[in-house]
C-alpha cells in the first residue's frame, strides 16, 4: 500500500521560466509568484487548482542536482513528471519499495512564498521513484507540511475557467505494460480504453495510447515528432466552456473543437504540452 492520495500537480519542464508563464498567462491562467527552490539551482510559478495544481519549471543556476532535468529539457520542453499526494511520506516510501521500486529516501525541500507580511517557507517532502520506474515521465510522491502557504485564495479562479487537472495522456508503445507498472503505483487497476489503457485515480486519470492512437488523436502536433514513449499533454476541467473560448480568443491562441465539445491547444502553444479543456 502506498498511502496516495491522488495526483498532486504535474510539472512541465521549460527552457526560459519568464517566457512560459508569459505563455501560461495567455493562455489564461493565472500564475503565482516565482518560487525559488533552496539549494537546487530550480524555480517555479504554478497554476494552481482548489486540489491539485502544475508548475513550469525551470532551471536558473546549472548544477550537479538538477543535471537530469537540463538534460532533459535540453532535448525537448514538456510535461516532465507528475506528482502524487501522500497521507504518509515515509509508509509511501515503503509501499514503493513494497512493489518492487527503488524510490530516494524521503528528503525535506522549502521555497519561498511571498505573502503581504513577508516571505515565509513553504515546506514538503519528497521521494522520488527511478527515471525508468514507468514510461513516459517521471514519477515521485511528497507530503505538504504546510499547505496553507501553497493554497492561496488568491491564486485561485482562472480566465479560462480550468478548475482542476483531469487526466495526462503519454503515447507508449505497449499500453497494457505501462499500465501495469503505472498501477503498482498508485495501487489501482488499469482499465481498458480506445487505444490504449486509463490508469484511474481519485483525482486525474492517466491515459497511455498506442502511437496510432497519438497519430488519430494528436494530428498535426509536433509532439508527435519525439520519440515514444512521450508525454504528450493533460487536460482540464472547466466550469464554463464559453469561458474558456473566450480566454483564448481574447488573446489570440489558436484552439480547436473537439467532436465531444471539448477544447484543444496544440503543444505549439504550450511550452510542449498539449492542452485539453472541456
């Protein structure tokens, strides 16, 4: 048993952090204040959701911790990992090692938050699992220890109406053996979907389709020019659809309508991330 919760946030790995939340914005979501992780070289704004949330990350200072992401995002930007919530780091930490994984020691983090009194610490922990635990991204779990500094009223309410994270999509070759592995995770069952598989959870799902399936679905992206297995975006839910049209028309990001009525922005528009809203 792993003790998650559910999807806590996703992270999209960037090349320049002040030109994706510029991206973000227009796209109409709102941002916080860049966060500076201690002693990592890293930073952040997120978008955050009433449970969940995502960040753009970016590296500001090169250095020997934050070599894998360089490396990464030196080949491409995107949606790098994904992040579940733990009741309990340490028996998360066991669970993973349970199922068969080689996860870090849980380690303390803190970063910045700029509140009107003053800047105070944000603090969590994290373990993370290995690179190749699953396909497509990188997956780890943490434990907020003071959430109130990380969900603020203020950052809440988008243009574009998203209301929370729904699902992330990752092209892979075998659906059905990423899932299993997908579902040692998070300790749920993977079930069948066109093309693919869905990995559920109490919060987003995760979606692993066959490259076919990416070439009907994903026509046109360049996302689909990396090679697989490959990330390829997460999508949305929305209070008011009309709302999110007019975020996107307002600032001129170009969208298309899906035969469900569900929106869609190319990863072209988004720092490498396909986008879904509906």
């Amino acid at each position: 048993m792993t003790h998650l919760k559910g999807v806590d946030h996703t992270a999209i790995l960037v090349r320049d952090l002040a030109g994706a939340e510029s991206t973000y914005r227009r796209l109409g979501f709102k941002t916080t204040p860049i966060g500076r992780h201690d002693n990592t070289g890293t930073a952040n704004h997120c978008v955050m959701f009433a449970d969940d949330f995502f960040e753009l990350f970016g590296i500001l200072t090169p250095t020997e911790f934050n070599r894998p992401w360089a490396a990464a995002v030196a080949e491409r930007e995107g949606l790098w990992a994904a992040c579940f919530t733990s009741a309990d780091i340490n028996a998360t930490y066991a669970g993973f090692k349970g199922a068969g994984f080689n996860p870090t020691q849980p380690k303390d983090f803190s970063r910045p938050v700029e509140l009107a009194g003053g800047a105070q610490q944000a603090r969590f922990t994290l373990t993370y699992l290995e690179p190749d635990a699953v396909e497509g991204i990188r997956l780890f779990a943490c434990i907020h220890h003071t959430p109130e500094l990380v969900w603020r009223p203020e950052y809440l309410g988008h243009p574009n109406a998203a209301t929370a994270i729904s699902h992330l999509t990752i092209a892979v070759d075998d659906p059905v053996a990423a899932a299993s592995a997908y579902g040692r995770v998070t300790g749920t069952t993977p079930v069948v979907r066109p093309g693919g598989m869905d990995v559920p959870g109490p919060r987003a799902t995760i979606r692993l389709i066959t490259s076919a399936q990416a070439a009907t679905d994903y026509a046109g992206d360049p996302v689909l020019d990396y090679k697989r297995p490959v990330p390829i975006g997460f999508g949305f839910k929305v209070s008011d659809r009309r709302a999110t049209q007019a975020a996107l028309d307002a600032n001129g990001v170009p969208f298309r309508t899906l035969e469900n009525g569900g929106i869609r922005v190319a990863s072209a528009y988004a720092c490498g991330v396909a986008l879904d809203f509906a």
